[in-house]
C-alpha cells in the first residue's frame, strides 16, 4: 500500500473488519485466499488513512469503532420520496470528489455531462481540497466527504452568497437530526464550539449570463479519533460531540441532501437575500470585533454586521461600513 492510495486487498479486509469484532489472521488469510504474511503488510500501514487497528496476539486483528460504510440503498432508502433527485455514486477512495464530479459534468455547463443532482460519496478521499488551497483531512468512517453537482439556469455572475446559503442548508440538516449550537463562519465554514466541524468548497463552470453547473464539495467530522485529529493543525469539532444519539453516515448524508436540494431551488429563485437573516442567526462573529486578512496581505479590524443580500461580509470600521467579498475572519482577542 502507497501512502495515498488503500490497495484493493487492503479494502476487502477493510470490509470484514467493518464489524468491530476481532478477526484472526488465519481467518482473515483463509478468506482472501492468501497468506496471513500477506495480510499483515496489507494493514500494516492503514494508520495513514485515519484508521484505528487494534492487533492482539491470540486474537487477530479489530478496528478500534467500527466502521459505518456508505451504502447506495441505505441512503436512497433515507431520502425516501425525494430519492428520484439524485443519482447517488460511493467510491472507496478518491483523490477529490469535486475533481471527479467536474470532470463528469463535462465541458458545458448546461447541455451533456452528469446530470443536475449528480452525487459523488468518497469513503477516503485522500487529496480533499478546502479553500485557498488548503488540504481536508479526512479518516475512513470518521468523516462525511461528498460532492454535489447542481445546473442552475442563471449565470455564475448571480451565484454570489451561494457557499452561505448552503451553509445555512447544512446546519438546518443537523438541527434536524438533533446537533446542538452549530455556527456558521464567514465564507464557508461550519463550527462548533470545540472548532471547526465542517466546510464548503463549491467550483462552478458555465457563462457570466448562463447557464452554469456547480460543484459543491462538502466535508464533515463526524468523529475526531486521535490518529486523525493530531493531523489537523486547527481547533476541530465533530458531530459525536453535539449529538446526543448520532446518526449513522447514511442517515447524515441523505438529511444533507435533502436541505440542499430545497436550498439550493430556493436560491435560483432569488439568490442569496432570502438566507441572510438565518444566516445571521448561525454567524459566529456576529456584532463581534474582528479582523479580516485579505489576498493582499492587508488586514481590516472592525464589528461584524453580518452580510449584504450578496453575501459579501459586513464590517463597520472606523471609515465606515464596508463590504468585502473575500478574505479570512477572525475573532479579535
């Protein structure tokens, strides 16, 4: 096994230690057809990927929680009447579920490729992309990582606020499913009071009048084991924390995609404005001093007064009130 890529028998015994129980190397060789030699280098180096594996000699081998695999029917059975929405795909690892889907969509925002609803599930995406660049750290079973394509008629000129409408459709599915004080972070981040839950990537192709496709690359903890969380160099939440029964992934990423889907209908019909006061309410810097670091270098201190009908941030500085469309926002201590 590669650093970055879980080789095929590495994946099957993935698959049976999926249970939590202890399998025997013996038991585990026998079932593959190959030597317990063979099946020792195959996990021998699945720490990399997130993942706990408990090896007790006279037992064999059991992965620390057991891992909750993504399952199409599961999912489709979740979404109910609204599964027809979606064409729902789940690969056991991939580089980027955004690069994927985009490739998919096709050259054309509007005619050809995947079509609108297209969803592409990643059980270990192993070069996940959030803003400016920066790496996703994600762990088999620990995390949520998809993407979802979505064709809007209108122009990327009228997507504007479109990553904070869909932060608002976030954090109404995990108020749905019971998640307490989730708060959203301008652009696009979703936090909870331990530090950051979750974030948005969305990528559009298409014309400045229309149509366009978008891609929109969501990743969530669902828990933080230690060999993942010493791997993220930021304060980090996960859902276990704030949900007194947690969801299954199957349930969670069926409940996401039903809040997109309205939010998303919502906001083609009228852009960004009909979110801001929800928005708002979840804005964790709300009325609070901050200061925002922008692509320049510069940075802006001032009180966040939330966003404009555009969703561009809100800042009163002592040259007045001023609106900006990018950059990073921190608490000021």
């Amino acid at each position: 096994m590669t650093k970055d890529i879980v080789q095929a028998r590495t994946w099957q015994l993935l698959n049976i230690l999926a249970d939590g129980e202890f399998h025997s190397g013996e038991v585990l060789a026998g079932r593959l057809g190959v030597s317990r030699a063979s099946v020792f280098n195959a996990l021998a180096d699945v720490a990399e990927h997130g993942v706990a594996l408990q090896r007790i000699r006279g037992r064999g081998y059991r992965l620390a929680q057991p891992w909750q695999r993504l399952e199409r029917e599961e999912v489709l059975r979740w979404l109910g009447e609204d599964a027809g929405q979606f064409d729902i795909g789940i690969l056991p690892q991939a580089a980027s579920s955004n690069t994927l889907l985009l490739q998919r969509a096709g050259p054309g925002a509007a005619n050809g490729g995947a079509p609108g609803g297209s969803v592409l599930a990643v059980e270990l995406q192993t070069a996940g992309r959030g803003r400016m660049g920066r790496t996703w750290r994600s762990g088999l079973g620990s995390t949520l990582t998809f993407s979802l394509l979505w064709r809007f008629d209108c122009g990327l000129n009228a997507l504007s606020g479109l990553s904070l409408a869909v932060g608002v459709a976030i954090a109404r599915a995990l108020n749905g499913l019971g998640a307490q004080d989730v708060r959203l972070k301008w652009p696009n981040d979703i936090l909870t009071e331990q530090g950051k839950l979750g974030g948005v990537l969305i990528e559009a192709q298409g014309d400045m009048l229309g149509p366009s496709a978008v891609v929109i690359g969501i990743g969530l903890n669902c828990s933080l084991p230690d060999n993942l969380a010493g791997r993220i160099d930021q304060p980090a939440g996960a859902l276990d924390e704030i949900c007194r029964d947690m969801p299954d992934r199957n349930r969670l990423l069926a409940a996401v995609l039903q809040e997109l889907a309205e939010a998303l209908r919502q906001f083609a019909q009228g852009g960004f404005a009909a979110f801001g006061g929800e928005w708002e309410r979840y804005h964790i810097h709300q009325d609070q001093s901050v200061q925002l670091r922008r692509a320049d270098g510069s940075v802006v201190t001032g009180i966040a007064r939330g966003v404009s009908g555009s969703g561009e941030l809100r800042l009163e500085t002592v040259e007045g009130m001023r609106e900006f469309h990018s950059g990073e926002a921190e608490r000021l201590r």
